[in-house]
C-alpha cells in the first residue's frame, strides 16, 4: 500500500508532463503560422513578422513599440490599437479595459491578439517616432528609502525629444529566477531641455521584476534598454489654475513639468497647486527644491501633507489623507472664480479617489488628465 501510495503520484506527475510537452509540440506543428503580414495606417507601413506571437512583441521586434505600462501582461489597458481584420471575438481579459465606443470602433489589446493571419491595423502617428535607447546608467540616488533617482545617459549623437509628463518603458535583463528581459513604464522626471538623458523615479514594489532588479542589482556604468516616449500626460495650453496631486515616484512627471516651466520662463503664467501625499517624513523628498519655489514664485504652492507622521518627524505641515487636505483646500483655499484642471500621478487607488473629490468640487472629468499605471 505504502508503495503504491508513493508510485500513483509519481505517475501521475510523468504523464501531466509528457501531456505537456505533447500539447507543446503539437501547438508548433499544428498552429504552425509562417510569415504575417501586417499593414499599418493604410499601407503607410508594412510589416512581415513571425505569427504565433502577440502583435505587441511582433510590432516591437521591427521597431513599432506600443505603448504597455505592464510589458504585455494584459493588466494596463495601454496597448491599444485599432483592428481591421477579423481576429476573433474580444477576449476576457480585454473587456474590462475597453469602453462601449472603443469596442463598437474594434479597439483591441495587441498583447491579447495572437497573429494568426494577414491583418490591418491603426495606430496613432507618433508612435512611428518612438525609438529604442541603449543607454548607460550614469548614476543612482537613493531619494527615499524605497525610491531611486536612475539617470540614464543616452548612446553618442542619440538625442531624445519629449514633452514634460510622458513615460518611458524601462528594461531589466534576466536575473535570478525571471528567464526573459522585463519591461515596465515609468515616468520621465527629466527636463526636455536635457535631450542627452533620460531620468526615472523608480520606487520599490514588493514582488515587481523590475524595481526589485533596479533596488537590488542594477549598477552605475550598466547598459539598459529604454524605449520612448510614450502617454499623452502632459499640461494643457490654458491659463485655468493647475491642479496636481502626487504621491512617491509620482513626483517624477510633475518635476518634469516645473523643471520645463521654469526652463521656459512660464512657472508664473498660471496658479499651481501642487500637493504631495505621503505617510511619514522619510517618504518625502525634493522638499528644498520644492519649498524655494514655493518662496520666489507667488503663483506656485507646495502642499505635502502626511498621513502618519512619526514623533520624530516633527512635522508642522498638514496631516491626513492627501485627498482629505484636497478637499479642504479646493472647499476653503483655492478660487472658486477660475477655472481648473486637475493634474494627477500615483496609484490607480489614489487617482480614483482623488477624480472623486474633484467631480464632487465641481471640476469636469474633461479636465482632470492622468496616466494610470498598473
């Protein structure tokens, strides 16, 4: 009996794995499906790529990068294209990330599409001038205890042109236990004055392949894979009071945005209202830079605020939930005579609580403008 009991299983787990192995190699005879051809924008570009794999990696490979915030997980939404051809019904996993409109008009995931056939496909213009970057990590602070300033520096004669607010998608190269490279999108905190670099705040998240390579491996003088830009994230051409509200490496676009200002001479043509959410002082940073401003510009404001403060800390500054502080100040503080827009960058939680507080603050989800990162 003891034997048996010990022998069934081992069985059982050889057959599971010859199944397996079966079911691998007859999808690769069977599902054999060659050379595909895709036709981008109306022929305006034209693809012959290698079926089987999602059309984000088929696209990627010849130098049409879609953006993805989560590398092709299906947990972003990001990756959308507009389909032509006939590719099968949506997937589940693509529903919760489309609207009504998106689906009538075919918009689909390109993660979740598997080329399988010559197909049609539209895309937005600019993504015909995203590039690759092999770039060099010039340097590496600690900002906080679980975020890191990554400089990147881009190869010789390279030069990147963005506007201040949108992303990148950074690569980490395998490590460990994770076979393949892993790419995730981070937002540049860079000024686009600078076009020889690319900077990232890249803050610790428990399990994640890339920041945990960025916090435990990655060293200065290292070669990285960055491809950009991408996001539509960036301050609108009015004079309605801006609106922003951040938390950890959500600084990073707004340090973009100022810096840029600032290099325009433009930080003072609109009142801004910055608030940054923490939970206690260590997870605060750029408080020098962003205080001076504060002092010499009358039309911007610094408002941090912490949720826990330690004894320690000895804060003096408001306490509570940023969207708590938010709330009081669009009620108490800022004009209700002129318009606004609201500026935001953080946790899928802390976005959504915050387009709350400011629907209930009379302010139009038309102007309240967001990448929400998975």
């Amino acid at each position: 009996m003891d034997m048996i009991f010990f022998i069934a299983p081992a069985a059982i787990g050889g057959i599971s794995a010859a199944l397996a192995a079966l079911i691998s190699i007859t999808d690769k005879i069977v599902n054999n499906y060659g050379e595909i051809k895709i036709d981008i924008n109306k022929g305006k570009k034209e693809l012959t790529v290698t079926g089987g794999q999602p059309m984000l990696f088929g696209l990627s490979e010849h130098g049409i990068f879609i953006p993805s915030a989560c590398g092709g997980r299906g947990s972003c939404g990001a990756c959308k294209v507009t389909v032509h051809s006939d590719v099968g019904p949506l997937m589940p996993t693509e529903v919760p990330y489309l609207t009504d409109e998106e689906m009538k008009n075919n918009v689909r995931l390109s993660c979740q599409i598997k080329l399988k056939q010559d197909l049609e496909i539209e895309i937005p213009d600019e993504l015909f001038y995203v590039q690759e970057y092999t770039t060099v990590i010039e340097k590496i602070t600690d900002v906080t205890h679980d975020i890191k300033e990554v400089l990147c520096k881009l190869p010789e004669g390279k030069e990147i042109t963005f506007v201040s607010g949108q992303y990148g998608q950074f690569e980490a190269p395998p490590y460990d236990k994770v076979k393949d490279p892993t790419m995730r999108a981070y937002s540049m905190s860079s000024a686009p004055s600078d076009k020889k670099h690319v900077e990232f705040l890249i803050r610790l998240v428990p399990g994640g392949i890339v920041t945990g390579y960025v916090h435990q491996h990655l060293k200065e003088g290292q070669k990285i894979r960055v491809v950009g830009p991408f996001g539509d994230f960036q301050v609108r051409d009015t004079d309605a009071q801006m609106i922003c509200v951040a938390g950890g490496s959500g600084m990073a676009p707004f340090k973009s945005i100022f810096q840029d200002m600032i290099d325009k001479g433009t930080l003072n043509d609109r009142e801004i209202w910055y608030f940054f959410g923490a939970r206690s002082k260590r997870d605060v940073f750029y408080l020098e830079w962003l205080y001076k401003l504060d002092e010499e510009n009358e039309n911007f404001h610094f408002i941090p605020a912490l949720s826990e403060p330690q004894p320690e800390d000895n804060w003096t500054g408001p306490t509570g939930l940023i969207t708590e502080v938010l709330d009081g100040y669009l009620k108490n503080t800022i004009s209700q005579d002129k318009s606004k827009e609201g500026y935001l960058c953080g946790s899928p939680g802390m976005l959504d609580a915050c387009m709350k507080v400011m629907s209930d603050n009379n302010m139009s989800a038309d102007d309240i403008f967001f990448d929400k990162f998975a």
